[in-house]
C-alpha cells in the first residue's frame, strides 16, 4: 500500500457518498435521510475536534468555568449534547430527540419539524475523558408514522423498529461504524480532509472470539448464569482454549473491539443494579442493532434485546451481545437456570 | 511510503507571545529537524526575531503571570519546571523525540493505515524495495530518523530490534524506545502509545567495540535514567515526562502543532480504587495473587473500598489511567521488557510519587543482563503496590502458551 498515494486519491468513499449511493436505490427518497446524516457527521467532527483538545480546556475555554464574557464555559458531555440536539434540529428533518444528558425528551418546533425521530448518548464514557480512554457517541433513528403531534411514544418503541443505527468513536483514529439496516459499515476520519472514509466495508462478526469483555471487579454480585459464562470463559472444560479479556470501561470502545475480533461484550444485571446499568434507548438498541446487522448476537438474560418494549425513555436493562456462538452459549446458561425456576 | 517523511502538523514553533528557553544558541540545532511545508530560512529568521526571555527559575509554568500556554520545549528548556539546568542537548534530543511522535500520532489517526496495521514483516507486494511496512516498524523508522537527526543520540536499542544501533560516537545519550507498543490493537483504534528512557553513554565504555559498547550502553540499570516518558495516541495525544524532577503530562494542540503543558507535576493518588490485569488468567495465578484480587475485589483489604476492573490490555492507556486516578496496573507473568517498558514506566510512576515491583523488588534497581529480558511488572499507587507485594507469592509462572 503506497501511503503518499493514497493520501492524494480523489475517488474515496466518502460517508456522504456512500449514503448517496444508497440513496440512489429507492426513487421514492427524497433524501431527508441523507440531510440528518450529514449533520450528524457535522457533529461527530465537531466532537472529535473537541475531545483532541480536552486536555487543553482550561488552557482554550472549554472547561466549566467562567469565561471572559462571564458565561460558564461548559464541560465536554454538556458541550456535546448541545452540538447534537442543534445540529438534529437545523437538519429540520428531526420531530423528536432523546438524549442521555437530558431528563425529558426535545420536542423539535413545528417550523421545523420532519420525519425523524433521533435517540442518542452524545458521550458515551464521558467520565473516561481525563484519562486519555476511547469514548464516543451513539446514536438510533427511528421514522415517524404519523402526521400528528409527536411524543414520548414515538421513541418508545422496539429496537427492531429502528431504521439505522451507529456510533462515532474518538479513539487513536476517529471511527464512525453505520448500519441503515443492509449490513455495517465503518469509515474513518481522515483528519487533513475533514473526511470519513469508508475504510471497514461491509463488517462481519466472527461466529466465535477469544475476547469476553465484562467488569470483573463486580463478580461477587453476579447472578448464576453469568457466573457461571465467566468461569467457563476461563477455564473451559471441552478442553477449548480459555477466552483473555479485555474492559476498557467504555462502552462504544469495548464494542468495537467485539465487532471487529469477536468475542462477547456483558453488561449484567447484579445485585447492586438488578435491570442492569445500560439504558435501553441509546446504548443497548443501537449497539444491538449494529451486533444483529454484522452477524452476532443480543440477548438482555430474557429475551432478544431488540424485542424489548421500553416503558422510560432512561429505562435500563441487562445486556450481552456480540458473536453468534458466544451468545448461544450465554442464551442456554439462562435457559437451564429458567427451567430450575 | 515517501510520505512518511513528512509530517501533517504545523512546524512547532511557538508564536512570539510565548515565553520561550532561555536558550537561544539551539535554535540553529532545532532547525535540522525535518520540517514540512515552511522554508527553514523563515524559521530560522522568525526564531531570530522571537524575544527569548528566561522563565522565573521553579516558578508555577500555569501561574497568573503568563497566558499559561507553556509547550514541551519551553518547559524542558526552563529546567522541568524545578528550574534545574536539564542542558540543552536533552532539549534538543527532546524536541526530536516529540517531532516523530507527532509523525507517529499522525499515521495512526489516518484512516490509510489500516493495511499498516495488519501486515507482518515478512509480507511482500512486488519487489521487497516497494513492500508496504507494519506501523511499528515504520514508527521505528520514524523514531530512528529523529534520534539521528538530533545530533545527540550514541545509540537507540528498540523494542523492534534484535541489537542496538549505534548512531554517533559523540552523542551524550542513550535512548531505548518502543516505538509503538500495543500496535497489534491498531486496527480496532485501541489507544497505542511510544515509550521511551534517556541515559547517558557511559564515556567510560568508549574504548570497546561498537557492538559491545552499544549493548553495554543500553543494559544500564533504570535507577540511572536521565528522563524517560511515553506518548500516548488516543482521543488526545499526550506527551508524559519526566526529567528526574516530577511527572508532567502535554497534550498536543493540533491546531498550533505543539505539545502544551495540561498536567504540571502529576501526584498519584497514594490509593486508588481499580485495578488492571487480565482476570482471564486467574486459574493461571498463585496463590498470592489470586487472594489479593478477590480481596481488593470484595472492599475487604487494606482500603475498605471495593475495587473496580479496568483492563484495556495496552500498557501505555492502562497506565495512564492508572497514573491519574490511582490503582495498580499489572502483567504477573514475564512478559513485559524491563529496558524498554519496565525500567522507563517505573522511573516516570516512581517520580510521580507512586511504586513499582516485579513482585519482589523495585523494578529500577534491576540490573539489566540482556537486552529483550522480560519480567512481571506491577506498577502504580504507593500503597497499593505494598500491600500487592505484602501477599508474597504474586509473579505467575504457569504460561500454557496463550493465543491472546
């Protein structure tokens, strides 16, 4: 691969490009959906460029202080949340928005309003910033079926409705994985274009990995099943080799990790948060969403995670998902325990 | 690959309104540095007329009487912050070191690397002359170029190599580097990161062969390091150093090119409330080890907080966590080399007020016997770290051969 080359090539896959050509297979779009993720790539850049300065905050006027003009600057999970609800309501292609940072759902002005419904954690893992971790963005769109007022119900619906989902890592290079529901695609920012690359094609989960990825500073509060998952993880008794771990302790990065080797991402329920600690809308549907659409697995210890129904827009529940086999194999460690019951 | 010689960041040089070190007669020395898109003769005339005033000795680099922007070389060249003369030959080896890590920063951010990322040493495309490279060793090639360039390396011995090489008959410093540690991990953007120690060449061993005095110049103990550090290339890029007089921590600035000085004079936490390790292999552990892990993990040890898990499986990230909030990070078995990673990691956590082991005994009085020698490594809190070792039998030698 001739690096120098490759930098200066003018026919690359751009996000926008791909989208388009995507486009270009339904005559009936009129492109409402390209418009909304494009602004969602706006802001995505727009956080990237603020997570490589996070250090410097206090230095460039990020960090919550007060400022000369004697406004409180804003810290980084704050500053991201406002650079998405404004970039989803300018796209005007957006009714209503749900984000992590946010208590009640945004209902987008009618002067504005399209036909999108957009869940999101504009930074999943922000507590990780000061230490240099990966953290990222997640997003879920839905459609609106209908021409009346919006509400909470429009978001409260099963992850198997969602028409896309993604997330966008700040990490050593900044990713941005896709789904609109025909397999997952990753793309790459290429920092002195300003662009995302198509650089992961058409990702494919391994049917099996050698990674589990779960904290185990919390086995002690475990239930049965996933106690028993991990030990098997460990020291296999077929005589197959033992899983590594590996727990970043950021969501978006320790899935990526399981979508691109494989392997097994748990977030269980225990005794100290018995549904679990991630929330349902924009954490758990998107990345199960994206682990369906490349070939593995999402199960919540009861059921298939995108059949879940949420009742709160911050509901929580259990999770484990990633490839196919390693989730069977979870999948009938719960069973059994049910059968017991 | 020609263009990995160039490097994609703004030349660093500090804007005037900086205060800049006090050391006027090595900007024609910086100038060799291999620069990208400005002419060497602007710099030079721009560094001219830069007024070069002398930083406070052992002042506050962030205090009030300044804009607080304070880069890499400025801080080096004011002494470290304690305003102890470091000499300008480490300033100059310094800015060489950061201008390849910026290189280095540069590659891995870039989404043309991923084929970088996966091929081995020995893949070919056409001829052998034109076969693409493993980002680690063009890291290594990068760091190599920099270190000869700075006119003041003898020798580097890296990770990437069997041997050391010998550079400069004359240059006052040996340099032991991994050049890009944790590449394996490149291609699903898990942080990666440079680590590196400075000695200084043994004038004593100059009458030996090149080959021995080279090897001999790279095996000293880590109790006599000059500075060492890492850079880490993750959501930022962050330059962590120490000089011998406390850690500090520069996070680069892309839009001016420059490492800025973020975290004057890191302490770690004497506790912490994490610790780091691969809990995959706990039936491989002793008995120590496995009774310290379950203990921390329960709250039921000498800090009655319950322990959480943090494990990227990259030491340069893990540490760093670790560096900031307290903790212990920790591979039991040996597998970690003391010259590249051991002996520059233990100088830096040990001058920001933490401890470092092998399960035993501090990792800097080990004396080195060959270049590539592995050993366990248990790095960070104070207290941690003792009460770690007070379990006695904590360094894994069952190693069944694991594929991850």
């Amino acid at each position: 691969m001739d690096h120098a080359a490759d930098a200066h090539r003018t026919d690359l896959m751009t996000i926008t490009r791909f989208v388009l050509n995507e486009q270009s297979k339904y005559p009936e779009s009129r492109g409402d959906f390209t418009i909304l993720l494009s602004h969602i790539v706006l802001g995505c850049k727009f956080v990237c460029s603020a997570v490589n300065k996070a250090g410097l905050a206090k230095l460039i006027g990020l960090a919550g202080e007060t400022n000369i003009q004697g406004e409180e600057q804003k810290k980084l999970d704050v500053l991201s949340n406002d650079v998405f609800v404004n970039a989803l309501v300018s796209s005007g292609r957006t009714s209503v928005l749900v984000s992590e940072e946010d208590e009640e759902a945004t209902f987008v002005e009618p002067s504005k309003r399209g036909k999108y419904c957009v869940v999101f954690d504009p930074l999943d893992g922000s507590s990780n910033i000061d230490c240099g971790v990966s953290i990222g963005t997640i997003f879920g769109i839905y459609t609106l079926d209908h021409t009346d007022e919006p509400t909470t119900a429009d978001v409260l619906k099963p992850g198997n409705e969602m028409v896309a989902a993604g997330y966008c890592m700040y990490g050593s290079s900044c990713m941005l994985v896709l789904s609109t529901g025909t397999g997952v695609h990753g793309f790459t920012l290429d920092p002195s274009l300003g662009e995302f690359i198509l650089t992961h094609p058409d990702i494919k989960i391994p049917n099996k990995g050698n990674i589990y990825s779960v904290n185990e500073g919390n086995a002690q509060n475990w239930d049965g099943p996933t106690t028993k998952y991990v030990e098997k993880c460990k020291f296999p008794k077929d005589g197959s080799p033992a899983k590594s771990l590996r727990y970043v302790g950021s969501m978006v990065a320790d899935v990526h990790r399981t979508l691109l080797y494989g392997g097994i991402f748990l977030y269980p329920a225990d005794k100290k948060s018995p549904n679990g600690k991630l929330r349902v809308l924009y954490e758990v549907f998107p990345m199960s969403f994206l682990m369906e659409q490349a070939g593995g697995q999402a199960f919540t210890g009861k059921k298939r995670a995108l059949d879940l129904v949420p009742e709160k827009i911050h509901e929580r529940s259990p999770i484990f998902l990633g490839s196919y086999d390693d989730v069977e194999e979870i999948k009938a460690l719960y069973a059994e325990e049910e059968k017991k019951n | 690959m020609q263009s990995l010689t160039l490097t994609r960041y703004p030349t660093p040089i500090s804007p005037p309104r900086l205060n800049l070190y006090p050391l006027r007669q090595i900007a024609a020395s910086v100038l060799s540095a291999p620069t990208a898109g400005i002419n060497r003769r602007d710099m030079a005339s721009r560094h001219q007329s830069t007024s070069f005033k002398p930083l406070a000795v052992g002042r506050n680099l962030t205090g009030d009487d300044d804009d607080g922007y304070c880069t890499l070389i400025d801080f080096a060249g004011s002494g470290g912050g304690e305003g102890k003369n470091v000499g300008e030959d480490l300033v100059v080896l310094l800015y060489h070191l950061q201008h390849a890590c910026k290189r280095i920063a540069s590659l891995v951010a870039s989404p043309f690397n991923s084929s970088l990322g996966k091929l081995s040493v020995n893949s070919s495309s056409g001829s052998d002359r034109d076969a693409p490279k493993p980002l680690d060793i063009v890291s290594n090639d990068i760091v190599l170029s920099s270190l000869r360039n700075s006119g003041k390396v003898a020798v580097m011995a890296s990770e990437e190599n069997d041997s050391p090489t010998w550079i400069k008959d004359d240059g006052p410093y040996v340099v032991v580097v991994d050049p890009l540690d944790g590449s394996r991990n490149i291609d699903a953007s898990i942080p990666t990161g440079t680590i590196f120690g400075i000695y200084n060449r043994l004038v004593e061993l100059d009458h030996l062969p090149v080959e021995e005095k080279a090897e001999l110049n790279s095996l000293q103990r880590g109790s006599r390091l000059v500075a060492s550090g890492y850079v880490l290339y993750s959501s930022a890029t962050i330059f962590c150093v120490t000089l011998g007089s406390g850690t500090h921590a520069f996070t680069l600035d892309h839009s001016t090119g420059e490492f800025v000085l973020t975290h004057q004079n890191i302490k770690i936490p004497t506790r912490g409330q994490i610790y780091s390790v691969n809990d995959a292999r706990y039936f491989d552990w002793p008995e120590g080890l496995r009774k310290y892990i379950d203990t921390v993990r329960q709250g039921k040890g000498q800090n009655p907080k319950k322990y959480s898990a943090r494990y990227i499986c990259s030491l340069v990230a893990d540490l760093h966590r670790t560096l900031l909030y307290g903790g212990v990070a920790m591979n039991p078995r040996d597998h970690l080399r003391l010259v590249y990673e051991g002996n520059p990691l233990a100088f830096l956590v040990e001058q920001a007020g933490g401890k470092s082991s092998d399960g035993k005994r501090g990792i800097l009085s080990i004396q080195p016997v060959k270049l590539h020698q592995r050993l366990p490594l248990f790095l960070g809190s104070l207290e941690d770290v003792a009460e770690l070792e007070s379990y006695g039998d904590v360094q894994q030698t069952v190693n069944p051969g694991y594929e991850v």
